[in-house]
C-alpha cells in the first residue's frame, strides 16, 4: 500500500487525525507547563468532550418532525402526527414484511405500550412499570427495570397494571408509576437517578401514561377519576431534580375558583375530570395541550349540574406557568364516560388555519382552532344518537331519551363508553392531508343509580352497564373539511393506535392480534400479521443502520373494553405481553 492510497484509506485517515490533534494538545499543554502564560489568549483551557450515548437535546425533540430514523415523543413530534418520513417499507414491498425479533415482556397483564427509540436503542415499558433497554437491531435486552410496585394496588388500578411509556431526554428515561411516583433512569445503566412522589396512590390516584418533555421541563397527567381520585392534575418537574415547577388542576380545588360555579352544590369536591393522556407542544406559542377525562360520578349526572369544567375537555397551558390560557370542552356535563383525553394533532390545514384536529369518544372529530378554541367543524366518526344537534361553537344539544336515568335502563346509547375512539392515537399524513381514525361502533344499556363517594373506591354510580355488539376498523377524514375519505371496517373494534408513513402506509392492530399495513389513500389491506394474542399497544416504526423497522407492543385487555371485549376473546386466545419487530428480508 503506498502513502496515497494509505492517506485514502477512511480508517487510517482518522487514526492520523486524532493523532495530529492529540500532539497539538500534548505540545500546548508542555508549552504552558513551561510558560505559566496561557497560550493563544485562553487563559483556562481544558478538555471537556463527553461521551453520551444516546442523549437526547431539546433541539432533537423540536425537530422531531424532521427525524426521519428516531421516535422521540409519544405521538412522534410535538404535532402528535405518528408520521414517519421513512419510505423504505412501502406499497410495493410491504408484502414481503417478516417478523425480525420477538422479546417477551414476562407478564400476561394488559399492554398499552409503545418504543421510544434513540439512534437504534429502543426504550420500551411493559405492564406492571417495566422498563426495558433493547438494542433495536437484534432485540438483545441492554438493561432493565423492575418498579417496586405496592401488593396492596390492585383495587385502585381501573385497567390493569398497564403503563403507556417513557420519556428520554438528556441522560435520562423518565416513567409515571402506578403508585403514583415520577422515576428518572441513566439512560445507559438503568439505574435510579431520582424517585419522586406526586400522590397517594391508596386515593385512587395513579399514573399510567408517557411523560411528555416540553419547554425544558418533564410533564404528566394522572389517572383515577373513575376509583375516587377527586381531582385531576398536570404537573411539570424539573428533569435533573424532580422539584416541582409547577402544577394545575383540571376541574376546582376551591370556592374561589370560577370554574367552581359549573359544579352545582359544590359537587366539583369529588368531581373527578384527571389527565390521564400525554398532552403535546406547540413550542412557536409555547403552548401546551392537555386532554381531561370525565367527571365523577361517570353515570348519574343529576348529582352534578353544570358544564363541569374543565372535564371533557382539551386544555392550552401556559408552558411556563401552567395557567390555562383558553379551553375546548367537548361533552359538557357528561353522562356517558366519553373522556376528553383524546390527543389532539397539532396542523395548518389547507385553508392556512392552525388548528388542532381530536377525534373524541363521545364519537365525533373536531377541528378546533388554536388560537382561541373556535370550532371550525364536527363530524360524526360512527353511529352517535346522545347528541341531537350542535349549536354556537360545536355545543350539543343532548337527546334526552338518552341520559341515564335511575327508573329504568336507557338502551342502545351510541356510542358505547369506549367511544367512538377510545384513547389509542389517530395519525396525520402531510402528504396526503388525511387524518387516519382507529374506530369504534357500538352501544351500551345504562341505568343511574345513587351513590356516596370514598376515597379510593370506584365511583360510576352505574345499577346496569351493557355492551352491545362491537365493529369498529380504521377511517381517513379529510383534515380541512371532515369528510369521509375511505372507511376499513373490521369485525372488532379498534385497539391500537396508528402510524402513517411517507411509503404511503398506515399500520395499525385490533383485538383478534392482526397488525395490518393499508394504503393510506384508499385503506386497501396489503399486508397483515397475527401476534398470537390481542393487540391493546401502539405501532411504531424506526431506522437502524440503514434499515427501517415497525414495531408493535400486544397484550390484550386494559381500558373499559376490558372485559367486554377481551372476556370473549379470551375463549378462543390466550393471554402475553411482549413486542414484536419487523423488517424487509435481508
């Protein structure tokens, strides 16, 4: 090899460079040992170069939209999209999409997880507040973490033991507990970096959902409402510290707040209305939006005359302070469980408004400006008989002989609790401006009856709650103007979130274990996969060295579809928790 092509070869070229550099910080150092003048006008210099696998920067997540190879926040970007820009699995090949590796989570509870993936290691939570670090491209698990959780839980928890995620930023993973503490990890080690604790998980308050980092700052929303947590909370952390910086509550705490007055006789005291969903950014306004569940009692409305506020609702948050800058509530003085937790997406739609676009469970989609919350539309997303109409601003007028009633059993109320989405994320394609909506169809019998709240008990106020047969599948809404695109039905209703890509695709699971590969622009299956057991967990798909992967979290159950769903099922399938990948052949 003569010298040309040695100064040519990559390897050697680097070898020669860190040792040109090196002699130059050797022949400084020796320089200034000799001459206590610093040199070169600097009269501190010191090496400071760190090695820091894995971390994540604040600009990383601002530009998430434009990271093709990493998933960093729940909903991908801080518009909560799910598109990915990879286009290597396409319509054309899809077909020929095989499973890659399998990692079993060890526990047979409900899986409602999804990756966090950072230049190919993949952060991942399985049920029971597992963390697992896993190199992306050969499945080989790097670390894990086991939460100690406490034996006494089980009755407090209205979903199984499920957790939804983690957070990574800087060095660090971050999870919400189920008993009610924010975890911080080395993101290399897994070892505890701070514990701190946000509630009394013996209330009923627990934490189930993905921490979202905004604004410099770890946020999280608790669970509850339903098993007699009495008010709903977002709080804002610091991520080298766990101090808090701040917290707000989603319905009153007092007299002296206005929103009181919409909780007749003082009702907001036990009033529910948690944020049990990841909120998302919007960092050009440093805006924070938060979905807020139900109020409480779910099923007995006389006890709590008023709007509610602010349940059923979708918040703008001050990223600062935490103060609510203006609202959209969509189910005011709820009586059916239709939670506004729902994630919002974050677009400029084709009429150049900035709008924010949520399909709700009380069974309709929604484009709300951002700005001020005007509502530009609201389509149905299935079959919806509570509401007769809407009015000024996308208020309903309820149908009357659909509120609960304690004399009798109200039947056939559309849609059933679950919604016409439950919480499992839609996803937004800029290419062809489709908002992409996993549905639900189907109805529920209901009868009220009285009942007096407890701390850390369930508080439905239900003599009679029914499922009615369930459908449901995946629809494409125009984003601008709520139209119907395209509608893929299935026998059973949707249970896993979706992703859309730029190879013109759109994956998504369901309740029988199918993960499936659409055409975004027409919904036509090209590609299907049975997991062995139902799928509760979100797809994501990611980039290792050149190649794109999806990847899939099953485990049925979870949610209030558990067990009128998933008891069915469960005559035909069995239980398991894990998470599968999949790629191109080699």
């Amino acid at each position: 090899m003569n010298k040309q092509s040695d100064f040519r070869h990559p390897s050697l070229a680097r070898l020669l460079a860190v040792g040109v550099v090196t002699a130059m910080c050797l022949s400084i150092a020796s320089a200034w040992a000799e001459d206590p003048e610093p040199p070169l006008g600097v009269n501190v210099l010191a090496p400071g170069f760190k090695w820091r696998p894995n971390y994540v920067s604040e600009d990383m997540l601002l530009h998430a939209d434009k990271d093709a190879n990493n998933w960093l926040n729940y909903g991908k970007d801080y518009e909560a999209t799910r598109f990915s820009q990879l286009r290597q699995i396409n319509q054309d090949n899809v077909v020929k999409l095989v499973p890659k590796w399998n990692l079993s989570f060890g526990v047979t509870d409900a899986q409602d997880s999804q990756t966090t993936v950072v230049n190919g290691r993949i952060y991942v939570t399985a049920s029971q507040n597992k963390v697992f670090s896993i190199d992306g491209e050969s499945g080989r698990i790097i670390w894990k973490y086991e939460h100690p959780l406490p034996g006494d839980i089980g009755p407090r928890l209205c979903c199984e033991a499920v957790n939804r995620g983690v957070a990574v930023f800087k060095d660090m993973v971050y999870m919400a507990t189920l008993d009610s503490h924010v975890v911080a990890l080395d993101n290399t080690t897994g070892r505890v970096k701070w514990d701190v604790k946000l509630g009394d998980y013996k209330t009923g308050e627990i934490y189930t959902s993905m921490p979202l980092v905004a604004n410099g700052m770890i946020m999280v929303g608790n669970s509850g409402s339903d098993v007699g947590a009495n008010a709903g909370k977002i709080t804002a952390l610091d991520p080298d510290t766990g101090k808090i910086v701040w917290q707000t509550f989603t319905r009153p705490v007092s007299e002296d707040d206005p929103a009181a007055k919409t909780w007749a006789d003082g009702s907001w005291k036990t009033g529910g209305a948690s944020a049990w969903l990841t909120g998302n950014y919007d960092p050009k306004t440093k805006t924070i939006f938060w979905g807020v569940g139900n109020p409480t009692p779910d099923f007995d409305p006389r006890v709590r005359e008023g709007d509610n506020l602010y349940s059923n609702s979708t918040l703008a948050l001050d990223a600062d302070t935490g103060k609510i800058k203006h609202y959209f509530q969509y189910t005011p003085h709820g009586s059916w469980d239709y939670d506004g937790n729902n994630e919002v997406i974050l677009i400029k739609d084709e009429k150049g408004r900035d709008v924010w676009l949520h399909a709700d469970r009380n069974g309709h989609l929604y484009s709300i400006n951002r700005d001020n919350a005007k509502c530009n539309w609201v389509v149905p997303i299935a079959r919806v008989n509570w509401v007769k109409k809407f009015t000024d601003n996308c208020r309903p007028v309820v149908n009357p002989d659909k509120v609960p009633a304690y004399d009798k059993v109200v039947t056939d109320i559309a849609p059933i609790l679950d919604g016409g989405k439950e919480w499992h994320p839609a996803a937004y394609s800029p290419l062809t401006k489709l908002m992409y909506v996993p549905f639900i169809d189907s109805s529920m019998d209901i009868q009220s009856k009285k009942m007096e709240w407890k701390s850390g008990e369930w508080f439905l106020s239900s003599k009679v709650l029914k499922a009615n047969p369930y459908t449901g599948g995946v629809k494409a809404f125009n984003a601008t103007t709520g139209e119907l695109v395209w509608s893929r039905p299935q026998s059973t209703p949707a249970t896993s979130g979706l992703v859309a890509t730029a190879g013109g695709l759109v994956f998504s699971g369901d309740a029988e274990g199918w993960f499936s590969a659409m055409r975004d622009d027409t919904g036509e299956t090209l590609w299907r996969f049975n997991v062995g057991t139902g799928i509760h967990g979100n797809p994501t798909t990611f980039n290792v060295d050149g190649k794109q992967y999806v990847a899939i979290v099953y485990g049925p159950g979870g949610g209030s579809l558990w067990p009128l769903v998933y008891g069915e099922l469960f005559k035909h399938q069995n239980r398991g928790g894990g998470m599968i990948v999949f790629g191109l052949p080699d």
